[in-house]
C-alpha cells in the first residue's frame, strides 16, 4: 500500500500517469489509509508543491490528511525522526492544501541537537529518514542546520552507495539536492542517476530520486 | 509493511507499526566487489607493493 | 574524522608490536635459490621489497630510536638478502624488460645502496623507446617513475601527466570506487609522495579531494574488515596537511593487530597455525600497519611543534648514517 502510494507520487513528481490526487489514490474509508499517509508523511503531499498543478488539491485529501494527523500523533516518548516526520505532514499540510477554515494540529517541537551531535553515518542514516522533509519551504530550520553539515551528509552518500543502501543514497541524495555547496567532486547528479538505475525497483527510491529531480533540478 | 487492508485493525499494533517503518534500522552492507575477467591476471606477473591479487569474492555480509 | 593530535602511545605499540612480528618472521621473507627463475616473485621477491622499502622509511623517520634501530635491521637484512644488490644484476638479465626489478632496486638505490653492474644494465635498459611504450596500470607507471628518480635515471615519462591518468588524478566519483581502484587511489599517493617523505607533493586539490572523501572510505573497509586497505587509507591520511586523526579507526584498527603482533589481510588470521599461510595472510596488512602508524605519528608531532617544513629526513629523506647501517 505504501509501495503503490510512493509509486503515484514518483509518478506525478515525474509528471506522468493521471493527475495527482491523494485521495483517489490512498481512500478516506480504507483502514489503513491513515497509516499510510502517516508513513508517507509530508511526500503525501508532495505532488501538490509542484507549481501550475493542473488539478489543486481538493478536500477530500484534507480530510485524509486530517485523519492521519489525528491517528498517528507522535506519542510521549516518540523519536525524534517521528515528531520531525509528523511535523513535516503539518507544515506540508499548511503550505500545500488550501484549507477548510478549520486549524490544523499543531506541529510538536522537534530537537536539532543531533544533527550537530550525530557522527556522520549516523546522521546520514537518520537524514534519510527524514527524506520527505527535503520539499520547498518544509523544515527550514532544519535544512539551515543541515547546511552546515554538508560535506558529513555527503559523506554518508558515498558511504550508503558503496554499502548498496540504495534507500539511504536516495534519501540523503535528495536532501543534498536541496542543500547550497555540495562538494562537486561528490558528482551528486549521476550518483542520483546510478541509485536510481541500481535501486529504482524500490518505490521509495524512484520518489526520492524524482523529488531530487522535480523541486531541485539535481539527477540529471 | 501495512498491506494487508482486510485484517482488523488494531490500532496500538498499528502505531507501532507505523513507528517502525518511519525509524527502520539501517540495512546491512552489501559488498560485491568488481570481478577480474581474462588474461589481465596472467600479464600482471608481479605488483610490486601494489595491490594485492585481487581475491574473487562476492561477500555478502 | 576529527582533528586531534593522535594517540603517540598507541601508535607506537602499533610500530613496535608490527616490527617485532617481521623481525621474527625473516625466515619466511628470506629468497629461495630459484629466485629468479622458477619462484613466484609475488611470494618471494613483493614481500622482501615491501619489507625494504617501509623499514627503510621507519628506520628513516620514526621518532623512537628502538623503533628505528629494529626498522634498520630489516632494512639491512633485506639488502643482504639481495645480496648486496647482486641479485638485481641478475634478475635484469633474466629479464631486461621487466620493471619490476628497477622498481626494487629502487627502495635500496634511494638509501645509497648501489651495485655498479645493476647500475649500469638500467642504464642501457631504460634507455630503450621500448621502455617508454605506455603501460596499461598508470598508478604502477608511477612507481617505475618513481624508481627511475630514485636511482637517478631520466624519468621515461613527466609524472604529472601520467598522474593526472590515475584514479587519484581523475578525481571519480568517490562511491564509484572498488577495491581494486581504492587500491590505486592509496599507492598514486605513495608514489607521489614517496611513501610520505615528500607530502608537500600533493596539490592542494588533491588534498581536498582526500580530506573529504577518506573517511567513507575508511568507514567502509573497517566494515569489510580488509586491514590492509585500511592501514593504506590510514597511511594517506596522515600524508595530509594538518593531517586529521581518526581515534575510532585506529582503535579497530588496533583491535585486530594480534598478541603477536600480526595483523591478518581481512577478517580474522587463519586459525591452521601453517606458519606458510600465517606469513602470507599476514605480512602485507602487519607492514602496512607499521608504516601507517609511523606517518600518522610524525603526523601527530607535526601538529604539536607546527610545521616543520624544512625537516631534512622527511625533505631530503636521509639520516646522517643511514647507510652505515647496510651490512
């Protein structure tokens, strides 16, 4: 479900198949719906960051979104990649969805500690979990701090690909799509062409790659 | 994976299965290394303190 | 990778522990009689002219006068074993052609170690326009560039050209990297830098290129667990300005340097106990060890005193007296 979920948006990041709509993808009745789109996070939405969209979002995909949102709160105790993941879903729904007038959860404090904190395989793996969060406008302060760990994140990339993580490579590829001064020895587009050639089968990564693509221009 | 849309949901089941996905643990490492093929072994007799002759190996840990 | 000023203690355990364990395994580096024409030289011949030429360079540099004297003394039976360079006249007549006696009479040319005979074949063999016909590995065209130098002899080709041919010259991609390239990667720095002495030799983009990208590297092969390519990253590490120093990677490092002193190629030292399979699991990956713990030592100095950019026995590469301790 969620495999079929990143495949549409891989799809309409591309620009191809049927236009985008969440919530004919991923249905307001079916169950795990919630869970999906939780899961998913702010790449649920991530179709509609395009700009000229020919279909806007509608509020059948609100109430998706709204549901997941009140489903899935990050718990006492949840991680730090939750409450950023469950933040990025708010900002996202803020920024991407025209609202119905009625206020959104709010978005829980997330820490940045580790990002100065974390040795860089750590990072990066953590970065990459956070992959859906690398979207025009999402996490700014997040990706100011992640700025200055640049050449660590790309680091990780070297490390992810070598290892064939290809999941990791396109998560924090994606991220260093988005951020300033990436070392252009790292040769981050054709290493996001190769993951994609070697890791595509992974819905996950085909939407990593083609976000890379749509909203920074990286990857060939 | 959540794929299974006909099974009851539990939803503590679910959230924890939702945590997990969101956090996965790192996959192992795959190391495969690139293969020697032909005669290239042959003509190499000696690599003087270079590297050492290639071992096949399709390590997979 | 942090900056940090090594581990001085550590790293010399690291020397000490490697040197004991060569010095106690000279019987299986000693020449076999059909060593220049039936023997594997990759057994025989690699092993002996890897031994010359890093504990010609520890019994050069290391700060330690114990660490050095038992670098000397390999040194020395290494050119015995060669009969005081004999045995180099006669391999270059077996084989005019190969380079890999130049390469070896190199190491022992570069300490003043001289055979008039050998001197005068590579004379005439060098000269060849034969010997000028591109070689297909450009990181071992290096290493015979390099032996040219040594022993005085006019490079066949300009080092910088063929340099910018490498795998460090072309900067790749640094996840598009395989063993075998990771492999060239470390000895184009060796062979520019001349195993370290010289390290002012390495451009400032190359530098860069090194200085981000070694510690994926390094994270990758300490978890494949190949010492050896480890030590070697190690190694160009410290041939870094203002080398940085990785605590974790020298500690696994460390970690799998055996009570013996031996540090295996990969994994873990064969469990047979065949002293045979010991010698050759081990010896590169135990020199290799050595080697790079004495670089990142003097590394560790440097960064203490400040630069020392005029050091004659890092500049020039001699110790007063190095070659009286040649039999």
């Amino acid at each position: 479900m969620i495999a079929d979920a990143a495949t549409g948006v891989a799809l309409a990041l591309r620009g191809e198949g049927d236009p985008y709509a969440l919530s004919g993808m991923l249905r307001h009745e079916d169950a795990l719906t919630p869970a999906a789109v939780r899961v998913l996070g702010a790449d649920a939405l991530a179709p509609y960051a395009v700009e000229h969209r020919a279909a806007p979002a509608g509020v059948d995909d609100e109430a998706v979104v709204r549901q997941a949102l009140m489903a899935y709160p990050p718990g006492d105790g949840a991680s730090e990649v939750s409450l950023w993941s469950y933040r990025g879903l708010v900002e996202a729904a803020h920024a991407f969805l025209p609202g119905d007038g009625r206020p959104w959860p709010p978005a829980p404090e997330a820490g940045t500690a580790w990002v100065g904190d974390s040795p860089w395989p750590k990072l990066s793996h953590r970065v990459s979990q956070l992959a859906a969060l690398a979207l025009p406008g999402l996490a700014s302060g997040l990706a100011e701090q992640l700025a200055a760990r640049t050449d660590d994140l790309s680091r990780g990339f070297v490390r992810a690909v070598r290892r064939r993580d290809w999941l990791q490579a396109a998560g924090v590829g994606r991220w260093l799509a988005r951020l300033p001064d990436v070392p252009g020895t790292l040769g981050l587009d054709s290493g996001l062409a190769f993951v994609h050639q070697m890791g595509g089968a992974d819905p996950r990564v085909a939407l990593h790659v083609a976000a890379a693509r749509r909203f920074y221009g990286r990857g060939g | 994976m959540v794929t299974d849309r006909t099974a009851p949901v539990e939803t503590a089941i679910l959230a924890a299965e939702v945590e997990g996905l969101l956090e996965p643990a790192e996959a192992d490492g795959v190391f495969r290394d690139t293969r020697e093929c032909g005669g290239a072994l042959l003509l190499a007799a000696l690599l003087l303190i270079s590297p050492p002759t290639p071992r096949p190996k399709t390590d997979v840990r | 990778m942090t900056g940090g000023h090594g581990d001085p203690g550590l790293l010399d355990h690291m020397v000490e522990a490697s040197l004991g364990w060569l010095d106690g395994a000279r019987g299986s580096f000693r020449l076999p009689p059909d060593v220049t024409t039936d023997a594997d030289p990759n057994l025989t011949l690699k092993p002996l002219g890897e031994l010359a030429e890093l504990s010609q360079l520890i019994g050069a540099v290391h700060p330690r006068e114990e660490i050095r004297r038992t670098a000397r003394g390999l040194f020395a039976f290494a050119w015995n074993e060669t009969r005081d360079g004999e045995l180099f006249a006669e391999l270059i007549r077996g084989e005019p052609f190969a380079t890999y006696p130049v390469e070896l009479y190199g190491v022992f040319a570069r300490a003043g170690l001289r055979h008039a005979e050998a001197d005068e074949l590579v004379r005439t063999t060098t000269r060849l326009r034969g010997w000028r016909v591109a070689r297909e590995d450009h990181t071992r065209t290096l290493g015979v560039l390099n032996a040219e130098r040594r022993i005085g002899l006019r490079q066949h080709a300009d080092f910088a050209s063929v340099l910018a041919l490498t795998g460090l010259g072309r900067l790749p991609e640094p996840w598009a990297l395989d063993r075998k390239a990771a492999y060239g990667i470390t000895h184009d720095v060796f062979h520019l830098t001349d195993w370290g002495r010289d390290r002012q030799r390495l451009s400032p983009e190359l530098a860069g290129y090194l200085r981000l990208w070694l510690p994926s590297w390094l994270e990758n092969w300490l978890e494949e667990q190949l010492w050896d390519l480890v030590g070697e990253l190690l190694a160009v590490t410290a041939c870094l300005p203002k080398a940085p120093y990785d605590p974790v990677a020298w500690q696994r490092l460390a970690g799998a340097q055996a009570a013996d002193g031996s540090v295996p190629e990969m994994g873990a030292a064969p469990g047979s106990g065949d002293p045979d399979e010991m010698f050759t699991a081990c010896y590169h990956s135990t020199l290799v060890t050595a080697f790079a713990a004495t670089l990142a030592r003097i590394a560790a100095d440097e960064a203490e005193a400040g630069p020392r950019g005029g050091d004659p026995v890092l500049v020039g590469g001699r110790t007063p007296g190095e070659s009286e301790s040649a039999p």
